[in-house]
C-alpha cells in the first residue's frame, strides 16, 4: 500500500493557522446513519487572500466546512499554496497538486518540486496545492504521544498483544475530537472543488501521486462534469482501495492490492539487472537470487528479517537506491538451505496523518482469526513480504472515528476528457494491474506505462512520459492506448 510518499516537511507556517474544532459528538452506528452528503452542499467558497512566501511562491488561508452536512456550521482553515504561471497571456488555469501519502504536506511539497516541472508547465499553469484537512497547516490532528509509543511486537508470536498495542495509535489520535471523523478523501475532495472555485477555474486541472490518486478518482466521481485533465501519476486501484470487490471482505487493503505480488516482480527484477550488471552490482557473483534466499535464512534464524525487509522494502522504491542495496547484502552472512519460521515479519508502522485519512477510507477486517488465516496463505504465497501486506493496515483495527461521508463509488460517472494514468511497469506500492485496474473503472483511463522501476514518476523521472503529461494537460491529448515510455536512467548505469 502507499506509505508517505515523500517526508512531509512542514513550511506551513507562513500560511494562514487552523482553526480550532469542537468537542467530539457521539458517533452514528453505520446502520443508522444518513447517505453521505454529495457536493459541496452550498458550502461558501473560500476567499483567498494571496501573500508571499517561501520566495516565488505566494501563500493564503481557506476556510471550509468542518462538515459538509453542516456547510455554515464550524469551519477549519486549509493552508494552501501557489506558483503563479511564468507567461501571463498564455495561463490556462491552476493546476493542482496531492503528493501521496495519505499524510504529506502539500505547502511543503510544492516548494520541493515545482522547480523540476517542464518550463511549458509553469508557463501555462499556476501550480497550486494543499494541506489537506488534518495534515500540516490545515487543522492538523492531535495524537498525544503517538510519536514515542513502543513497537506493537510479533503478529504471529502473540497476536491479541500486537494488536492491542497497534491500537495505541488511535486511541492517542482520539483527542482530536470531531475532526477525526471528517477526514475522508472525500472531504478532501470537496475542499478541493471549492479550491478550484476559489482560484475562479470553470473546471479542475489535477495532477496526483500515489494516494493523491485515490483523492483524484473521488474527485472526479464527485464532480464529473467540473473535470477538464486530471493525471494520476502511481495509481491505487480504487475499488481494492475503499471496499474491495466481493469476496474480499476479509481482506485488508494491500492483500486486495496484492502489494506483496509487486514487492516481489520489482524484487526479481533487481536480481535480474544486478546479474546482467556484473562487476557494477556488488551482489552479482553467483546467483543474486538465491544469494539473497541464504541471506534471509541466516537472518529468519538469528537476527530476525524485520531489518532486512525494511532495507528491501525502501530500495524497491527508488532504482537509484539499487547500488547501495547491493552493497548492504553483499555485506550480510548467509546461509544455505530453507528459511526458518518467519516470527517477527517486517511489519510497516504509518504516522498519524496517514492512519487518520487512510483507516476511515478503506474497510479493513477487525477479526483476528481473520489476520490469522490470511497469515498462513500469504507467507505460503510470497515468503518475503506476504506477512507485511497482511499486518500492515493492523493500526486501522480498533480505530476509534469513521466518516459517513466517505466515498466507495460507482467509480465511473461519465466526464468529458479521458483521465490520464501513469504508472511504472514496476512499482513496488502501486502496481501496474491496480493502474489499469483504475483506468477500466473510470471507463476513460488512458494507461502510459515507463517501463522503469520504484514508485510514481517522482522517483523514476522519464522525459517521454513529462512531455505527454504536458501535451495532455495543455492540449487535452492523451496519448494513444497501448504507449509506453523510457526512463531517463537505468539501474547500476
């Protein structure tokens, strides 16, 4: 599943502070409560008061409904953040921006990477984006020592205990009160529109990464007809995403993703241009793969695999972390025949921001037999990462707020100009079946494959795959099914 994309790093200050939420109200029961609110439901839009900061760029505060069943009840204020397009007489509008996560900070992102954006781009576009609700500079939740509590322990040795402990997460978050239960991509989606009214566009340019993604297909499910060109660059599937399809309801998210099939094609794929590098991979001698079946035997008998999967798990991210993998495993003993057990798997850990958005989005089983079970068939499937699939969304389990106005589809309201989904052949968080999975529920997904590696174009930069995002952004152009693309750089070039 999608981790924090990128660090958030938090430049909100210089944009407007959140207001403040009220006091929890006592939940509905899913059972009893309404249909979700559609729209913005008349919400005021947001006067945008522009001012500098952060050098170029120019900063302004937005205020929104906390709720949008009560769009003139309590508001919160979403830090929001511009590049101004370089050629005023050719702008054709804003183009907004959701860098991953769920968790990361739009403010802060913007300033990180509007600089390695086409010139054609910043020419025509201003490039505009958020702190969504919750996060950074918009509301931000509370979660009282959530950052200092101890490791949740073993899912397999003693399971009641992990996830008891896995709780802890949301039982701190629980101080933040009403907010938590508003967090849904679809609020965000909401806040979104009014954004876009804001800044006085008929319709939405949007560009999303990873989970923003998931925010992109809301979005344009939401609101359909305000959709001019919306790129989803790393796609989540958004059926396995929400709910799953049936049959998978005792599924968490990433076993519905089969995140640990991609962990794997990508894994296999690094032993393959090691093997063909030679010399240039330090874990090229002999057979990289079976190299690494002895170093995760030794490490399942002595040191545990938790800090190898770890190691693994952020390379598989980025191709241009592959050397220094190779430099790690060549490093570490081995030994030869099966694994052991696997006891204490690598099990992911997610920040506050990411749980709070993710867990009232996505259904996760709360039984743990149901964990139990889906822990023998995944590790039997795929031994190095089927245990952290399984446990990873082991946080959501016990979360103490749901939103009612989440989304969970039909996903395929008919819009004027084809999406455009961007997705590597081989992405470790996102794989290219969840892509095209996404683009056949839209109905109007055009797939551009880079044939590269690591998560979202961000990570794997390819100048054939910027050049037709620019075309379809500012000429509508979507390229031809069935299109592929390079990537600038190869592994252990």
């Amino acid at each position: 599943m999608k981790r924090l994309l990128l660090a958030a790093v938090l430049l909100a200050a210089a944009c407007s502070a959140p207001a403040a939420v009220s006091a929890p109200a006592a939940p509905l029961s899913k059972a009893a409560e309404p249909p979700p609110a559609l729209g913005t439901n008349g919400a005021a839009v947001p006067a945008l008061h522009w001012t500098p900061c952060h050098g170029p760029f120019q900063c302004s505060g937005a205020a929104v409904p906390l709720s949008y069943r009560e769009p003139k009840g309590a508001s919160i204020t979403l830090s929001v953040i511009r590049l101004p397009a370089s050629d005023p007489g050719r702008r054709l509008g804003s183009l907004f921006f959701n860098f991953g996560g769920p968790g990361a900070d739009g403010v802060g992102e913007l300033t990180r990477f509007a600089a390695r954006y086409p010139e054609e781009l910043r020419a025509r576009f201003d490039l505009v984006s958020f702190d969504p609700r919750g996060i950074g500079g918009s509301a931000p939740i509370s979660c009282p020592g959530a950052d200092h509590l101890p490791a949740a322990g073993s899912p397999l040795r003693q399971p009641d205990a992990f996830f008891t402990a896995s709780a802890a997460t949301g039982r701190a978050c629980a101080a933040s009160g009403a907010l938590l239960s508003h967090l849904s991509t679809a609020n965000v989606a909401r806040d979104l529109d009014l954004l876009r009214q804001a800044v006085g566009d008929p319709s939405l340019n949007f560009y999303g990464y990873s989970y923003g993604t998931y925010l992109g297909g809301t979005y344009a499910n939401l609101f359909p007809g305000k959709v001019r060109a919306m790129t989803l660059d790393g796609t989540l599937d958004l059926v396995a995403n929400a709910t799953g399809n049936p049959g998978q309801e005792r599924q968490p998210v990433d076993v519905r993703a089969d995140v640990a099939g991609a962990q794997q094609r990508e894994l296999d794929q690094f032993f393959a241009a090691c093997a063909a590098a030679g010399p240039k991979c330090a874990f090229s001698a002999g057979d990289p793969k079976q190299r690494f079946a002895g170093v995760f035997a030794r490490a399942s008998r002595t040191t545990g695999v938790g800090s190898l999967m770890r190691t693994v798990d952020s390379a598989l991210y980025q191709s241009g972390r592959w050397k220094r993998l190779a430099q790690t495993l060549a490093a570490m003993p081995s030994d030869a025949g099966p694994a052991a057990p696997v006891l204490d798997p690598y099990v992911p850990t997610h920040s506050p921001g990411f749980l709070a958005v993710q867990c009232v989005d996505s259904d996760n089983p709360s039984s743990v037999a149901d964990y139990t079970a889906l822990a023998a068939r995944e590790s039997a499937r795929q031994p190095y990462f089927g245990l952290g699939a399984v446990f990873s969304m082991a946080q959501c389990v016990g979360w103490p707020a749901h939103d009612p106005d989440r989304y969970t589809g039909p996903w395929n309201r008919p819009r004027r100009n084809p999406v455009l989904v961007l997705n590597n052949r081989f992405d470790p968080a996102t794989p290219l079946h969840n892509a095209e999975a996404t683009a056949a529920e839209l109905g109007d997904g055009r797939v551009l494959v880079v044939e590269g590696y690591g998560h979202t174009s961000l990570d794997a930069p390819s100048a054939c795959a910027s050049a037709a995002v620019v075309r379809y952004l500012a000429e509508l152009s979507a390229p031809a099914p069935g299109t592929t693309c390079a990537p600038d750089a190869v592994p252990f070039s």
